[in-house]
C-alpha cells in the first residue's frame, strides 16, 4: 500500500492507504477527503484537485506537463512551485508516500 497524506487549511491532516497507481485526486475523491473536487474525473481540464505538494516529495514527481501546466495557471488559489494537480500525481513505484497541503478553496 502506497499512503497519502492530505493536511487541511484548518491544520487536521487526512491519511490514508490506497492501491498503487492511485492518483492523489482519486484517492480523495474515493474516500471522501475535503477540499478535492475533481470535476472533470481526472483529465486535467478543471484544476478543482490542485494541490501544494510538500517539499520533501516534490523531487520524486515527474515533469509538470503541458495540460497539467496550463490549468494550473486557473486554480483559485495562487499557483506556487509546489502547486499540482492532484489527477497527475500518482503514487506506487518510486513515489510510496506523499504530503500534501490543499488550498483554501477549488472552485
């Protein structure tokens, strides 16, 4: 089992363990975490599962892409150099756990 950790706005953190090749917004989605919407079901057209990735993860992830980059620039919250979207962060092989901060809000 790969483990996600969510840590909410108000300082409570969500953690759960989940399948590998679980994205971080169907992980939250699945399991009822607060503050990951997930419009469109994970095709990177809605940026309602963006998230801020903690620094000690963010070297494990892959490249932002090009989609993944253009809707990060319409999250509601500021885009930092942490910021993801949580549909194209996957966890299993090489990535067996991450940290997570959500936004204040999604929509």
């Amino acid at each position: 089992m790969a483990k996600i950790s969510f840590h909410q706005p108000d300082g409570n953190v969500d953690v759960l363990d989940v399948e590998p090749g679980t994205s971080v917004m169907r992980a939250a989605v699945t399991n009822g975490v607060a503050g990951i919407v997930g419009e469109c079901g994970g095709q990177a057209m809605c940026a309602t599962c963006h998230v801020y990735v903690r620094e000690d993860y963010l070297d494990g992830l892959p490249p932002v892409g090009d989609d993944e980059d253009e809707m990060l620039d319409c999250t509601t919250e500021e885009r930092t150099p942490r910021s993801r979207l949580g549909c194209q962060v996957t966890v299993g092989e090489g990535l067996e756990a991450i940290e997570v901060d959500l936004p204040e809000s999604q929509v």
